[in-house]
C-alpha cells in the first residue's frame, strides 16, 4: 500500500507522545508498505533528526512552520479570523503546497493524518483519509483555562469555541476518524453520533519492555515523573507533586527520593530547594537516561488531572515494571483496574495514604507489577498496533 503520512512535527527524537507513536507507526508500517512522510517542523536542528526514518520512509518532506507560535501576525490572524490558535499556529504553506504536488504526481491508497490540525493542507481530494486524533484537543484548552483569572479566560474562552468547531468540522471531512482510547472514541460519538471513530491505541517503546520483572527495595524509594514539560499537562502533574504531595508525604516517610525529569524540566519546575527533590533536565535525543530512570525508580507517581488521550509514560512504566500511583484521568482508556493493574488517588491525602500502602505490602506491589506488565504486552506492543491500524487502511481503501 502507499500511504502519505502527515505530522505536526518530525517524529524523532522521543521528545512527546506524538513524535514515539509515529516513529514506532512508520518502523512497524514501513515492513509491508511505502511510505512517504510530510512533517512540520520549527527550527532548522530540527531537520538532522530526519535521517533516523529513511530506513522507514520511500520519501521525506520537511516543511517549515513558525519557529514561535507568539507572533503578532498569528495573534492577529487567531484573534480576526474565524480560525483558531492552534490551526493558525501549525499552518504551513509550503505543506499545503508540497502536499498538493505530491497527490498530483503520485498515486496513494490512503492519506494518514496525525492530529485534526494538519487536515487543513489537504486539497480536496478523492484519496481517502484517516484522521487520527491522539487527543480532543478543545477538552485539553478547556480544562487549563478554566482556572485562569476572568480577564485571560474570556478571550482563550472564545478561542475555545472556534477550536471546537473546527475540530467537528475535520472529524466531518475525514473518511474516518480514529482515536487512541475507547474514552475519546465515546467523547466524538456523544458530540456526533454520525461518526463512528476505530479506536488506535498508543503503546509502550520496544526497549522499555524488561526480559523479567525487576526486584526493587521499597524501605528506600525513588518516586518518579516524567514527561515532556512544554506540554501543559506535565507541568500541571509536576507542581501538584511538589506543591500539594510532597509537604504531606515528607511528614510520613522519612526516607524517599523524588525525581522530576523531562524535556524542558529545569525551565518550568521550580522545588525551591526542597531537600530530597531531584530535576532532571533530559534531552530529547537520551533514550538510554530515560530507560535507566524508569528501571531504577520503585514507583511511578502520575497525578494528572489534563483530559484526553493515553498516556505513553504510564505505559512505559508498566512495560518496565514500575508500578504506577495515578488519578482516574491519568489512566483513561487504558483498561486499568484500581489495586489490579495500579492504584488510583485522586487528592494529595489520597496519593500519600496509597503511596504509603504500596510500598508497606510487598505482596500488593509484586501483584501490581505483574497484572500491570501482563495487560501491556498483550495489548499495547506497537507490533500488534500497527496491525490493527493495516486493518483499518485496507477497511478504508475498500469503502
């Protein structure tokens, strides 16, 4: 099959969520089909990454987009027009035109696009379309801003509404739309229920899967988060643990270690030089830090509260057999059970007492660590993925 490809970034290094699902869709697509990439991308150091996925793509485009979304002409362009943020910020003109050359020169079976935002470069055009939306972005901007001050929240308020629109509108324009959790897949029916969303899940890195489950001391901890700090979400996760879980945690547990790590981390997170408190600023290319962390650390401690989504870092957790601490929303659309797969906590009270729980019942723990790294081999291997997602292509091609 031919398949045109389209990302809002260049999918390496395994910086986000985004850019790990599509390398490890193109490593697993490109054993049986031809793939030809057009990926957004902001900076110029950016491009020498592309040299990761030729192994994997027939053909590569990059194309640039604006290096700094807070311009005074896309503020403009956001605030006069009908379109919102997020489309205006991500549009790039030499995509709209290398994607219209390319679908006029060549013949594809399926054009795949990556989030709702890259559907505005797609010409009109009779080869079918397969949007996949990794989260339902207006829920995302919703939540943040509704803690904002009344002055900042009217106008992002109004933005809102646009987002939502358009969003509707490309779920409406696709030949199909699928989502990354049967969450988000009953979220677009409830807001149309013409649309009948396949579900695509993320999954856990081939090289986070340990060969057995790994023994750790609990009477000494290392709790750990991490993720990529330029998204809202992280940092949201990242405060609340030092701000509202670590004061009640310290009182109780004389002897842990908390670290912090992430892209971006030393920029946003601030400790206040809280003893017993480690950030780790991760660059985005380490894969061999980010895998040490994760196979060192005894618990993987997740308060996440941002909607939307699968969360890749609590899938690879599991895979390393880092039992996860999280809220409801932070395990969404995973099939996790609370005390089966996890444990669950909603305020800091909570987080502290399960914490606690897990880490006094070594029974519990190993119960955890097993049932966890059971459901996601079985279920979010990027193998097993990228064939569910050759189904749907040739669904789609024979529609």
């Amino acid at each position: 099959m031919n398949i045109l490809m389209l990302t809002p970034y260049l999918p390496y290094p395994p910086a986000s969520g985004g850019q790990i699902r599509t390398h490890y869709l193109l490593k697993y697509l490109a054993r049986n089909h031809s793939i030809t990439l057009v990926a957004l991308y902001k900076d110029e150091n950016e491009k020498q990454y592309a040299k990761h996925l030729r192994s994997y793509c027939s053909e590569i485009h990059l194309c640039k987009r604006a290096s700094k979304p807070w311009r005074p002409k896309i503020i403009a362009k956001a605030a006069f027009t009908n379109q919102p943020f997020l489309i205006v910020r991500n549009f790039s003109q030499e995509a709209s035109d290398t994607i219209q050359k390319l679908l006029k020169e060549k013949t594809f079976d399926v054009i795949h696009a990556e989030t709702f935002y890259i559907m505005p470069h797609i010409p009109k055009t009779l080869t079918p379309i397969l949007l996949v939306e990794q989260t339902i972005e207006y829920k995302v901007y919703q939540h943040f801003t509704s803690s904002l001050p009344s002055l900042l929240r009217l106008p992002l308020h109004l933005d809102i509404i646009k987002l939502k629109y358009w969003e509707k509108y490309y779920w409406k324009k696709a030949d199909l739309v699928a989502t990354v959790s049967e969450f988000d897949k009953n979220e677009i029916k409830r807001l149309d229920p013409s649309i009948e969303p396949k579900v695509i899940p993320n999954g856990a890195g081939d090289e986070m899967f340990v060969k057995e489950l790994p023994s750790k001391e609990l009477s000494k901890p290392q709790l750990l988060f991490l993720g990529n700090f330029f998204w809202l979400q992280n940092v949201e996760a990242a405060k609340y643990l030092i701000e509202s879980i670590y004061p009640l945690l310290e009182k109780v547990m004389p002897q842990f270690e908390l670290i912090i790590a992430g892209q971006n981390a030393g920029g946003k997170i601030v400790t206040s030089q809280k003893k017993n408190i480690t950030i780790i600023d991760l660059d985005p290319a380490d894969e061999k830090i980010v895998k040490k962390l994760y196979h060192s650390a005894t618990l993987f401690i997740a308060p996440i509260f941002g909607p939307g989504g699968t969360r890749l870092k609590i899938l690879a957790s599991m895979a390393s057999g880092l039992p996860v601490v999280s809220t409801r929303v932070g395990v969404e659309g995973l099939g996790i059970q609370d005390n089966t797969h996890a444990v669950i906590a909603q305020s800091p009270e909570e987080f502290v007492i399960q914490i606690q729980k897990i880490l006094s019942d070594e029974a519990l723990y190993k119960r955890i660590q097993k049932n966890a790294f059971e459901l996601v081999s079985e279920n979010f291997s990027w193998e097993s993925i990228a064939k569910k997602l050759e189904n749907v292509y040739r669904n789609i091609t024979k529609s």
